[in-house]
C-alpha cells in the first residue's frame, strides 16, 4: 500500500482488494466535478497518513458496474469497506468528516497511538489536519458548498428537457440497440424489448455535451438512463428490479403507454384539449356524475394507486410526500379498488396516467408537474391563492422547526459530523444520557442561523429546545448534566 491513491479499472480488482479484508477506502469521482477535484487532495494527504489501509478511486461512469453496486447517485461519493463489507459511507464534500471516518475504520495513523477523537471532527496526523482545515475554510465559504455539479446554461437545460420528453419512453445509452456499447445497456434494452413496447434511444458517446449535462440534468453519475414521460427511472439494477417485480409494466401502463401489441386495439378518449367534460368522452351521465363528485370531494384531492399510508407505486409515493412536505390537508382515492373510476376518470380529466392532483376541482397533473411547481415554488403559490393553506411566515417557520421534535439542538453541523467542538459537546452529553432528539444545522440555512438568535434573544449556538422553550447553549447544557439534571429537565 504504502500511502498512494491506486485507481481502479475494473470490478473484480476491486473485489481481489476488499476481500482481504483489510480497511479500503473508495473514492467516487468525476472529471467535471470541482468538488471531487477538491476532496481528491484530502483523499491523497489520508492516504498518506494512514499508509496500511487501501486508497482506491473509482471514476464514476466510467465504471457503472463499480458504481451500482455502491447505490452511488452522485460525486463526490465515498464507500468504507472493511472485512469486506460497506460499514460507511460519504456523500458530498465534507473534508472533516471524511478525515473522521476514514480515521474510524482505519484506527490510528501511527501503530500504538489512538486515533483522533471523533469530537474533534478531523483524523489524526499533521498533513491531514492541515489540509481538512484549508479545505474545510474553502469549501465551507464558497458559494457551491455541498452543492457537487456546476449549473447547466439555460440552452442545454432546454435540450436536455427536450431530448428526455421526445419519446414516452427514452433511453440514454451507449451506442445503439443494433449495437450497444456496453453491456448495461444491453440489459435495459432486453427488458424494453421484454416488455413489448416503443422506446427512443440517443447515444451519449455521440455527444459529449449531452452526455456530461445529462449527469447534472438528472442527478445520476452513470448510464445508461431510462425515462418515462420525462422522469428519470434509473439506471440499469433500478430496471431490472422494476423489470422482475412487475413494477415497471405498471409504471407504463399508467402513464398511457400501450404494447406494441396492444396499439391497434386502443380505444382511444377524449380528443379535445384541456380536461373537463367533453361531448366526445362517451361517458355516461352517471359516471360523469359520480367522477365531479369524488374531484369535488375536498378541496385538495389525490387519485393515487394505494392509500397515503401504503402508496402502492413510487409517484403516488411522491406525491404524497410532497403534499406532507406542504402540510397540506388532502383527501386520496386508491384508483386500484375501482377500475371504473381508474378509466373514466383518464377520459373524464383527459390525462391518461395516474397520480392525478386536483385542487378546487381543477386538475394540476402528475407527479412530475407537481414536483416541478413545488420546485419552482408555483405549488405553494396556488395553494395560498386558493385558499387552502396559509402562507409561512418566517417566524412561524421558526416555531415549526422548535416543535419538530420534543428535544431539538440547533447546531453546526450534524450529530454524526459536529462543525464546532461545542456543538459536539452538547450532543455527546445528550447521548451520554440516553436523550433522543432531533437537530438542525444552523450552517446549511442562514435565515433560520439569523432569524432564530433573535427569535430567542440567544446569539449563540448550539441552542437546545424542550417542548418549544430554550434549555440553553452549551454551557447550560454541561452545567445540567454535571448536576445530573439534564435527563429530568428534558422529561418533565
């Protein structure tokens, strides 16, 4: 080993090293990622300072089997591998925390010395402390911190949408399906093949503007990729698992999209624009009646495979966590347990997939539309128009986030990855006392670090809440737990 970084080409190299046993640490990177670039120099300095464990980077798409099997999603990403199992990971760059993980599985950087304690947020050894803390300075200041992709120009942004929406089901690959390039596409080609239905296909070793965008687009390091109706599926193990649950002909079939069997038999509906009734649905006036009656039934309503409780597809899921998100009050009709309902209601709204999102009985659209509009904010600004939630305050934002938990700590940093010694202080005595609690990192969000010193009269942090009161910082904390006051004043 020795203390170098060796890059590995293939999966069963890697698997000859983890086997060993020995601790090994994996570094996933990207050559367009400045943040990769960064972690890389702390990556080289630990491996260094911890000269018998294995270093190893992997390129990301360039080694999808590699990257699969580590549910990597994007980079910089970091595995912990020893007695040849994942016992961590990393994501984002964080220098502190890598220094204190790998120092974790690692032990100690000298033989016969501890290594650094995890509160100190850093790995033992002098050239690692070094660069965690110039690095942590640089990375923590800038204005693309734990933020790992540049943006996309606003004309890629528009090809990119066009290219993922040019086909109901789009696949990104390497070659073509006469000729695949490797041997991952050639699987999601089989299923698509299996599955009996159209697809479009774009080559991205064609075009490399494409191929690099599309990784930031999508958030999604490797290819190929598959889409259906403009959303990102996943990779190839995501589309064999849908494949051979049947979860992926139930995901086509309700977004509309027919067999290449079943084309010539479709009976189509509605062939006017915009939703509603129409003279052309050929519904009965029963039907129809009953249909204005479940839109109508509440004021937000959610046509959904399964019950909020048990979503029985992952864009009814989504949309629910959405609307939880919002704290929206919504009622839900499982569209499984009523198969006249499932297909008047496609005629009726003329949209032909489901979730189907209504409010005020006006349809708003599937699961993508939805993310997109509460993305963009367009979601909260409908609902506060019509009446249906009340627009958040930053103070009762504040007042929300207290109450979150019975116990809550606002730090920097998190209880796994402390920013500040203490911060780490207060969440050690906390588990030393057996408290659970939850936590917010003051440091990712400057309106709440700002809005909660003077919500408080507190300028300091961390600050611990019970039941929505100030406990106190750090000092306070320490105080009560000296007296042995802390568990009962956080229990009364």
């Amino acid at each position: 080993m020795g203390g170098s970084v060796k890059d590995v080409k293939s999966k069963a190299e890697l698997d000859n090293i983890t086997k060993s046993g020995e601790a090994v640490i994996i570094h996933f990177w990207a050559s367009w990622c400045d943040a990769s670039k960064q972690m890389d120099q702390v990556f080289s300095h630990l491996s260094t300072d911890f000269p018998n464990t294995h270093f190893l980077a992997v390129e990301a798409e360039e080694q999808p089997e590699i990257s699969e099997a580590f549910s990597v999603s994007s980079v910089p990403y970091f595995a912990f591998v020893k007695d040849g199992k994942t016992v961590d990971t990393l994501e984002g760059a964080d220098p502190s925390s890598l220094a204190n993980k790998v120092a974790k599985v690692a032990g100690s950087a000298n033989p016969g010395e501890p290594a650094a304690p995890a509160s100190l947020g850093m790995a033992a050894g002098p050239t690692v402390l070094e660069t965690v803390k110039e690095l942590a300075k640089e990375i923590g200041s800038s204005p693309q911190a734990n933020q790992a992709r540049p943006g996309l120009s606003d004309a890629l942004k528009n090809r990119l949408q066009q290219l993922v929406a040019s086909h109901p089901i789009m696949l990104f690959m390497k070659g073509n399906p006469e000729a695949p390039r490797c041997g991952f596409s050639q699987k999601v080609i089989d299923i698509l093949k299996d599955e009996t239905v159209k697809f479009g296909t774009f080559d991205i070793l064609s075009d490399n503007e494409v191929r690099e965008g599309l990784k930031l687009f999508s958030n999604w390091p490797t290819f190929p990729q598959l889409y259906c109706k403009g959303e990102l599926l996943g990779g190839c193990d995501i589309a064999i698992a849908m494949h051979e649950s049947g979860e992926l002909r139930e995901v086509f079939r309700d977004h509309g999209i027919d067999t290449i069997d079943s084309v010539e038999a479709k009976v189509s509906g509605s062939e006017n624009g915009k939703g509603g009734i129409t003279q052309s649905t050929g519904l009965s006036t029963t039907l129809t009646s009953r249909l204005e009656s479940l839109v109508n039934s509440n004021p937000v309503m959610l046509f959904m495979k399964g019950k909020p409780t048990e979503p029985k597809c992952g864009f009814s899921g989504k949309v629910v966590a959405i609307l939880q998100e919002e704290k929206v009050v919504f009622e839900s009709f499982d569209i499984l347990t009523d198969e006249e309902v499932r297909q008047g209601l496609k005629v009726y709204s003329n949209w032909s997939s489901y979730p189907q999102l209504y409010i005020k009985g006006e349809l708003i659209g599937g699961s993508d539309i939805v993310l997109e509009m509460q993305k963009s904010g367009e979601l909260e600004r409908i609902l506060v128009e019509k009446g249906i939630v009340q627009k958040e305050t930053p103070e009762d934002r504040l007042k929300s986030l207290i109450t979150s938990s019975p116990v809550m700590l606002f730090m920097k940093g998190t209880p796994e990855a402390p920013r500040c010694g203490f911060s780490s202080k207060v969440v050690n005595a906390l588990k030393e006392n057996g408290v659970g609690f939850g936590s917010f990192d003051i440091l990712s969000d400057e309106e709440v670090r700002q809005g909660l010193k003077v919500f408080s009269n507190w300028p300091t942090f961390p600050q611990l809440y019970y039941k929505g009161e100030l406990i106190g910082g750090c000092d306070i904390i320490l105080e009560l737990r000296d007296n042995g006051e802390l568990k009962s004043t956080l229990s009364e």
